[in-house]
DNA sequence: CTGTTAGCGCTTTCAG
DNA sequence: CTGAAAGCGCTAACAG
C-alpha cells in the first residue's frame, strides 16, 4: 500500500526494473496477456510492493481511448435525470467504462462547451439529453454522431443513435384518466416555453381534448420552467386564469409538487376540488400528501437503453447504422387524481 | 466548425503546418503566451479552418496535471450531496476545472476505486464525503492528503484539509426547539447504523436529554438508512415502541419526508400530534404538507469551502499545512413543529 | 519572438 | 514468450 505522495509517482519502469523484465512484458501482463505464471508472480510482486498504478493520461495518448463517458443533463438537481444516471453508470461499469456527469444548467452552458470533452477524445462517447437543441448543437451532434446517444426528440434526419419516449401519449393517459374521473374544467401547468419537451407536452394536452370532441382549453396552459417552485407560483396564475379549474396536468412531477403545495396554501383540496397529475414518476411522487399520481417516462428504461446503443457502437468494429429505440409511457393512479382517497404503500 | 468523425484527428502539426509556424508556436499562442497579432492572427485561421480541438490526453501526460477534480459522494439520489456537487462545480468551473461525479454507493463501492481516479493521475484533485471511513480508506487518503479535502468528520490526527459542521449542535438545536414547544415524549429516526454522521446525531440527541436534565430516550431512537423509504417503514417501528411519542427528530429531511408520509397514513396530524424536525433542510422541506421545520447544515456552504481548501491546495507552489474549517448548524422552523399552522411562502 | 528538441508513461509492433 | 524501439500529441527548455 506503499503510494508515493507528492514525489515522482511509479511508472511501469520502475516496475519492469524490480521485476528484472521489460517494461513490454508488465504492460503485457497487466492487461491480461498470456505469461508463464512465474513472470506474472514477479510482476504482481513488482506492482504491489511499489504500488504502481498505470498512468491514465499516458495510456489514453497510446490507446486513443480513455474509457470514461459522460451524461450531459439540463439540470442534476431534477431526479428524474439522476434516475437516467443511475441505470446509464451502472450499465457503464459492467464494461469496464467510467461515467461522469455533465451538467448543462438548461441550455446555460454553451453548447459548444458540452460537447468538447468529446472533442478532446476526453471521452469516448456520451449520452446526451438537451431540452431545446439549437442549429449550432445540431451541427456538433452531426459530427460527433458515431459516439453519441442522444435521448429525446430530434430532427428524424438527424443519423445519430436516440432513444425516445412519447410523451405526448403520456399526456393523452393523463387527460384520458382526469375525464374519466369527471374533471371537466382542466389545466396545464408547462415546462419551459420553448424547450422541446414542452411544446410536445402542450400540444399532447390540447390534442387530447380534440381526440375526445371536447373542447379544446388552448387558454388554460400557464408556463413554468421544471422546477417545483415554477409550479409553486404557476398555480396564482392558473387561479386568476381560471378558478373553477377541476383538474391540473403539470409538465413534470418536481412542479406538481409546487402545484400541490400551493393549491393547499390557497384552500383547495386535491383531489376533492381539484385533481392533480404529474409527469415522470419520481420517487417522491409516492411520498407527497396526497400521493401524486404521475405519468412514467421510464427514465431509467430510457438510460439502459441508451447506454446499451452508445457502447456497443463504441466498440463496434465497423461502422453502424444510427438507430432510434422508442420506449412507452405509462400512467401510475395515486391519490391526488381519484376523489375517494386510499393510501398505498411507498414504490421503493 | 468542420470536426473530423472517425478517420483521424488533426494535431497541433497540422495547425502548425497551415499556419507556416512551428508547433511549439501553436501552442504557446494557444496557451495564451504573447506573440505578435500577425502570428496569433494566422494560428487562429488555422484552428478554425481545421477544427482543432487539443488532445487532452496528451496536453495531461506533459503536463502532469489534468485540470479535473472530483467530488466522491454516498449517494447521487440525496438532494444534500447535489446541493454539495452545485456548489464545488462553480467554484472549479471559475477556476478552470472540471468536475465530475463518483457515487461511492454509501460505501458499497469498494474504497480503493474510490480514490483510483486520484492515484492514476486522471484527476488532479478529490473532494470526498465518506460516511463511514475504514482503516483501509484512511490508509489512502494519507496517501493521498495533498490532493483531497474532506467533508466530514475524520480522525484529528489525519493531517489532511477537512470541512466539517457540528452535527451534534444542530440536534441540540431541535431538540429544544421541540421541548419549547412542549412537546416530551420525543424519539428519533437515525440514519445508516455504524455510519458516523449517524452516531454524532444520535449521541447529540441523547446529549441533549442530559444537558437539559430531562430523561433520556436512549430506547426511543429506532435506524433507517438515510433514504425516504427508511424513514417511511421506520414509523411502524417507532409507533410500536412509543406509542405515545409526541416529537420526532429526524437523522435527515429524505427521511423525515417518508415519516411524514406513514405518520399521516397511521391517523397520527403533524404536527398537533406529532412535531416532526429533519435535518439537512433540502429545498424539498418548504414543499411538503406541512411544510418541513429541518437544521441546516449548510451544505452548499461546505462544498464552497472544501472547492476553495481544495483548489488552493493544488495551486499552492510550496507546501500548505492542513486546515480545517468548522460550519455552525441553524434551525430552519416551518410548520412540521409549531402547532399553530401558519402557511409560508417557499424559500426557492 | 520562434524553431528545435526532448521527453511525459504507456502500448505495440517487430524481431528474436 | 519477451526485449527493444518507436511513437501517441503535446509542452517546455534551450538556443538562436
């Protein structure tokens, strides 16, 4: 457990000079390599007792490959995105990849600026999840298209690996439900105006209405922006825009759960006067008073997925066709949506 | 913006061949050494026209350095750590670094993976949150003590940077709180037994007992394992053992939410017959119904200050003793333990 | 101010 | 099966 500190780190030299063999023959038997078990004995020995370990960069710069991805995310403060996370790194450390988090702050970062690990060759690939890809991502995403895997929508001529829920169905299972629940006067709390995900989810809500023949509530979507205290203060909006709402679909859960408490704070009852649905199913949603009743994106589902397109393109040996895989949603009944309330026990 | 896919990457030659420089010339110009307007001017050209991206690989083996530190965490889903994370990301980013993520999996992660990334020189530096540091793992960090910064609490004679907060202090804190607030048969919900932060808070709570010269409740503390779902099944337990229990303090606001949860589903009002304190006051504690009363510890302060010890550490030409910096826990009330419900604006 | 040169530590031919 | 040698792409002396 001999590791030098700030001094002259081990290098395989010094190794290969106390084992009395090559420098070829350790980097040989440290990567797996046929040796009589006498060479690997006096290796191992050499290893341990200098407490050698290889040299990233320098092996990196030989490969050209650094066996480290990475997940670019809007915003790590949403579970919904540590979810992906979880079940990404995990496929990751199967085959031997490391896997780092990269937060692009919604869009803040410069798009430029997410994609240059890869360009360094820093990464071998990544997985990538932007809410609103602007012209100049779309052209880096293009050239980086052999080590990437994005997840969500985006241009269908795009070549490059994606994994994709339909969301607007998702919403479709939301105002489906709140109708047979007999909520008539129903409202959208939205994400971020502009971002991919909150357009689609928008036209999925009126869209549903249009389906069923009812009429279409194009005035009663407030914008938030994800974050529960945008649902917290998107409900004062929606009371003024239309107080004898019913039912409330929210772009995500983290806002429902602002919408819950707000609507609380302003004296309606959920889901006596009002019924609440959410989008995502986060753990939390299990936790909430009343319990919220969520539409599944299977975030996790999506991360295998992707993970499992991005590595094996990663190591194909010849080129591979881009490849879409789509994932359905699927609507989780708690309390906050269904007038005779009954507890449940937790998901997790 | 033309980026070479597969085939071969352009190297600080070619940028040196388009340009008619030496390569040493690139890359001091790139490196922000003076050089007169006319060569910047046509080195500039040529990276732009090639799409030269420096290989990062190579800039790290040369220069021994990487420009990347890490925060290793127990847990990716606990929002403590995110806040932690939010904070020691912009202090590296304003200084040039990239951080990356390392999830040690509350401890499951075997320790010597956890600092390998230190040891193979792919990172410059760690900042590192152990829950429950083993002789092995202490071994390493000494090891290791110029390019770490803990947070925590660890050994006093470790001789490495450490930001740490009185955990202990911040139950005595709720603790009175709940006994002015009359409340005298209070329990605890602890975390991860055999962790440290669990064993200060539940000494602190017992502590607090005896300072006061009340009875201690040392057969009232029943353990979850800092998750919201340990929290939740932890009430059951605590209900059995105490049934009359009127005050409950909680090892953590992830937890203290599931108790909210279950205590509701047992027909138990918080906070008229229970008083419910968490600890950690994450953004979610302003949210949930009743809204959360929590000690803070001051999380986003903690990953300032370990990214400042940790950074200046690095940058420091000559040796720099260890330092450790002490945080004070505050009490955050809101409705959980006042029985008097007054509705509160959120703090996001 | 700039070109040349010598590696950083590792892997991988290529011979033997 | 192993040693020698070349070189991944970059930076930092060192001369000029």
């Amino acid at each position: 457990m001999t590791v030098r500190s700030r001094a002259k780190p081990v290098t395989i030299l010094d190794v290969a000079k106390r084992a009395g063999v090559s420098a070829g023959t350790v980097s040989r038997v440290l990567n797996g390599a046929n040796a009589p078990s006498e060479t690997r004995r006096r290796v191992d020995a050499a290893v341990r007792d200098l407490g050698y370990v290889p040299n990233h960069a320098a092996r990196s710069l030989k490969r050209q490959a650094t066996e480290q991805i990475a997940l670019a995310i809007p915003d790590v403060a949403n579970p919904i995105y540590v979810q992906m996370a979880t079940s990404i790194q995990r496929v990751a450390a199967e085959r031997g990849y490391q896997l780092s988090l990269i937060s692009t702050h919604n869009g803040a970062t410069d798009e430029r600026t997410v994609l240059r690990g890869l360009h360094r060759r820093q990464l071998d690939g990544m997985v990538l999840v932007s809410l609103r890809p602007g012209a100049a991502l779309l052209e880096q995403i293009r050239d980086a298209a052999d080590r990437l895997c994005l997840i969500g929508s985006y241009p269908d001529d795009l070549a490059v690996d994606a994994v994709r829920v339909d969301s607007a169905a998702g919403v479709h299972l939301a105002v489906g439900h709140l109708v047979d629940q007999g909520r008539r006067r129903l409202a959208m709390v939205n994400g971020t105006p502009g971002t991919v995900p909150a357009e689609r989810r928008a036209a999925g809500f009126l869209d549903a209405f249009l389906a069923r023949g009812l009429e279409v509530p194009s005035d009663r979507i407030v914008d938030g922006d994800f974050t529960t205290a945008s649902g917290y203060r998107a409900v004062d909006d929606l009371l003024a825009r239309a107080p004898d709402v019913d039912g409330v679909f929210c772009a995500n859960d983290a806002m429902a759960i602002g919408v819950l408490r707000r609507l609380r704070e302003r004296g309606r009852d959920v889901p006596n006067d009002v019924a609440v649905v959410g989008m995502d199913d986060i753990d939390m949603a299990a936790m909430t008073a009343p319990t919220l009743t969520s539409v599944s994106l299977r975030a996790e589902e999506r991360g295998r997925l992707a993970a499992d397109l991005l590595l094996e393109r990663l190591n194909a040996s010849e080129p591979i066709a881009p490849r879409i895989v789509n994932v359905l949603p699927n609507l989780v009944i708690r309390e906050s949506s269904t007038r005779h309330t009954v507890l449940e026990a937790p998901d997790a």
